[in-house]
C-alpha cells in the first residue's frame, strides 16, 4: 500500500499503536520487530481488540481484508511520520543535546501551551521509533510540535531530523554522554551538531545559548536567535530563581544548570509571542517528576532523587550544586554511569575524586564500575549489599542526592530511607 492511502486511513481517527497491551479503539496496529518480539504475530489479535487496521511485514500473517502487508513496518511508520509532518505545515521544534533533554522539551512545552495547543514528545519516547510515534501523535488542532531527538550513535540525530524535518532546533549542550556509541566527546559534538547541519541546508533557524562556545561556533552559517537579553540568573538555594523582562520567576528547579533549561523556555516562548506573566507562571507551575531532580521529603530526610539519567557531565554538576546548597548534614548516594567505552574507569575515578575532595559527611558509591575505583568502605559492588548497609544503619535528618544512570534504578532507595 502506498503511503497516501495509508495516510487516508490514518487520518480518519490520527491513531497509531505499537503495543496491543495498550491499543485504541479505531488505531492503526504497526506490527514492529524487535530481538525477543514480533509484532507480526499480534495483527489480527490487535483487531479484535478494537485497532481498525494492522500493518505487517510477514505475508503469513495476512489473514484478515483490514490487515495490510508492506515490505518494513518500521520505515512504512516513519515514512507516515515524515507525510504527515508535511501535510499538517506547523512550526516544529527539535530538541537534542547530552543533558536536560526532556526537562527543556517539557518547560517549553508548559510555556507554548499557555498560548498554542501543543503536541511534545511524551517522556524519552526520542529514538527511531519515538520520533515518529510523537509525529503521528499530533493533528490538525496541533499548532506547534516539540520534539525530543536523543543518540547514542552518529548519524543518528541526521535521520531523526530528516524525519521531522524542524522549523527550529536547539541543542541543551555537549556532554561525556554515550562517549562508547560516539567514540569520545569529538564525537558526541559532531553526532548532536547533525541538527545544526539539517537547519543549515534547510535554512532554518536554531535557538542558541550565548555563553556555549561550541553552539556558537557550530552556527554562524545558520540563522540563530539567542537567549533573551532580559535574562538574569538571580541564585539558586537549592531552586533556581531568575529575572525575565523585570519579573522574578522562581522556579521549582534545583541546581545552576537548569537555569539554562529555564532559559531557552523564556527565549522560546518570548519569539512565539507567549505573553510575560504567561511565561512566568508556565515556569513557577512547574514541577519535576519521573526520578528528574525531584525534592522528596520523607518522615526523617529530605531527598534530592535524580535517577533519570547520568554521565560525566550531569554527575559533575549535580556534585557542584549539592556542594552549593546550605543543610546541616548531606549525603550522597551515586550509581554507575553506563555507555562509558573505554572511558568508564577514568570518568567513574575522576567523579570519586571530585566527591572525596568536598567535605561531605557521608557518601556511597554503587555498582560494578564505581566499585572498580573502590579506595574505601564507602563502595557498594551491588545494590542490594547497599540495601542491606542501609536498613542496618538508616539515615536520619539528612540531605541526600541519589544520583545514577536509569539502569541503576536508585529510585528503589525511597522504600529504604524514610
């Protein structure tokens, strides 16, 4: 079949599923592979389910007039994408960078809708599947799209862009993250810079922070809008407050490096004329959730849970702003960063030397990698030996940051401190 009548069928309800544990009466069932599944055999189930058509790969599995046969589900779904970003002619928004993806896309998000019916990526939903699942996701109400494109790989944000084909980009920063799939930090600045590269030859237009040398070197042959002259950092005890064209706005934002997140909202909102006070209060409402900077107040702790996501650069920052913040007593809990490569070992020891340097009551180190650096008893191979040290020594009146990558799962710890 070919995409403009698959496109009809799509644009009766705007309706695609890739999982019949959660299918939608009317849907579109894209019968995606992976390693350990096969979409294929799901088709017809996904009918009686209530999915209006199913569209597979696997001429076996053709067993009903609804279920439609092509030669890749996977590109048949981000080609769809790709025709309908182009039927619906909306500014969209592409958003990539090494940290503070998802909280920008989200604060930009809050900032548009106040003014614009908006579509944004759902959580991390960022990749070759993601991308246009968020696509498909809009219709003809949407006015602007945000979507967030995330790599582990070069060439990747290249494909991603030429599906959703932005208007607009904007790249968070370039960070020690997924130094193995990148082939080092070069290599992380080059894959992330391939948006800068699609708005270039498309002569579209990136947003771009003023104090990032590399932003600014990477895009003088595109057009650029940089953060609001307005702008003020005012301090951050532990949330960010800042000035925007004479209003304070205090966010609920912990640590310095998210003012910049705040930032590009401000910026952003500002170009698509999104009213001051509007943008103020987008920003205050505000709240963190899914592990990302949460504050957390238990019975005996006050906890700073950041188990999103971690590599070299994020770790480091959250260490310097914890450092920053006034308590009485502080403790960390950090869990491995992962997709190091060859420079796991260097970057887990230099975040071990930075946190001994500080005068921190008490620390703790989880997981295989860290524990490769182990100088002390403050090292935990796994986390259920840091489970059980900390039901037979609880901590009490402390501020704590949990930080780690998201396979680590540090979130587990909020059954353990109360």
């Amino acid at each position: 079949m070919k995409i403009k009548a698959l496109y009809n069928l799509y644009s009766k309800n705007y309706l695609v599923d890739t999982d019949t544990r959660k299918i939608r009466k009317n849907t579109i069932f894209f019968a995606l592979k992976g390693e350990k599944f096969n979409g294929n055999t799901f088709a017809k189930q996904s009918l009686s389910l209530g999915a209006s058509y199913a569209v597979i790969d696997e001429k076996k599995y053709k067993t009903h007039a609804n279920i439609i046969l092509v030669d890749n589900v996977l590109k048949t779904l981000q080609d769809l994408a790709n025709y309908h970003r182009n039927i619906l002619k909306i500014p969209i928004i592409g958003l990539t960078g090494s940290n503070g993806k998802t909280t920008t896309k989200e604060l930009i998000d809050a900032v548009l809708s106040k003014k614009y019916s908006t579509t944004a990526t759902k959580g991390n939903l960022n990749n070759h599947i993601g991308v246009p699942l968020t696509l498909l996701s809009m219709t003809p109400k949407t006015e602007i799209g945000i979507v967030e494109m995330g790599a582990n790989h070069q060439k990747e944000i290249e494909f991603l862009s030429a599906i959703c084909e932005p208007d607009f980009g904007y790249i968070t920063n370039f960070g020690k993250a997924h130094l193995e799939g990148f082939g080092g930090v070069e290599g992380v600045i080059k894959g992330k810079s391939e948006l800068y590269q699609f708005l270039e030859k498309k002569n579209k237009t990136a947003f771009i922070n003023p104090k990032d040398r590399i932003q600014i070197k990477k895009t003088t042959q595109i057009n650029t809008i940089e953060f609001d002259k307005s702008l003020t950092f005012l301090e951050v005890n532990p949330f960010v407050k800042l000035s925007f064209n004479k209003l304070n706005i205090q966010s609920n934002l912990i640590g310095a490096y998210n003012y910049t997140n705040i930032a590009i909202a401000c910026t952003i909102g500002k170009h698509f004329k999104v009213p001051d006070d509007f943008i103020k209060k987008a920003i205050e409402n505000y709240t963190p959730d899914n592990n990302r900077s949460q504050i957390i107040k238990t019975e005996l702790n006050t906890i700073i849970l950041d188990a999103y996501n971690a590599n070299p650069s994020s770790m480091k920052a959250a260490i310097e702003n914890f450092t920053a913040i006034k308590a009485t007593s502080k403790v960390l809990i950090l869990g491995d960063m992962f997709e190091l490569g060859s420079e796991s070992v260097k970057e887990h020891l230099s975040i071990v030397n930075l946190v001994e340097k500080n005068n921190f009551d008490k620390y703790f180190f989880v997981g295989e990698l860290f524990y490769k650096t182990k100088q002390s008893n403050n090292f935990y191979v796994s986390f259920d030996d840091l489970e059980g040290y900390l039901k037979d020594n609880p901590l009490k009146h402390q501020l704590i940051l949990i930080k780690g990558s998201r396979g680590m799962r540090l979130e587990r710890l909020l059954k353990i401190i109360n």
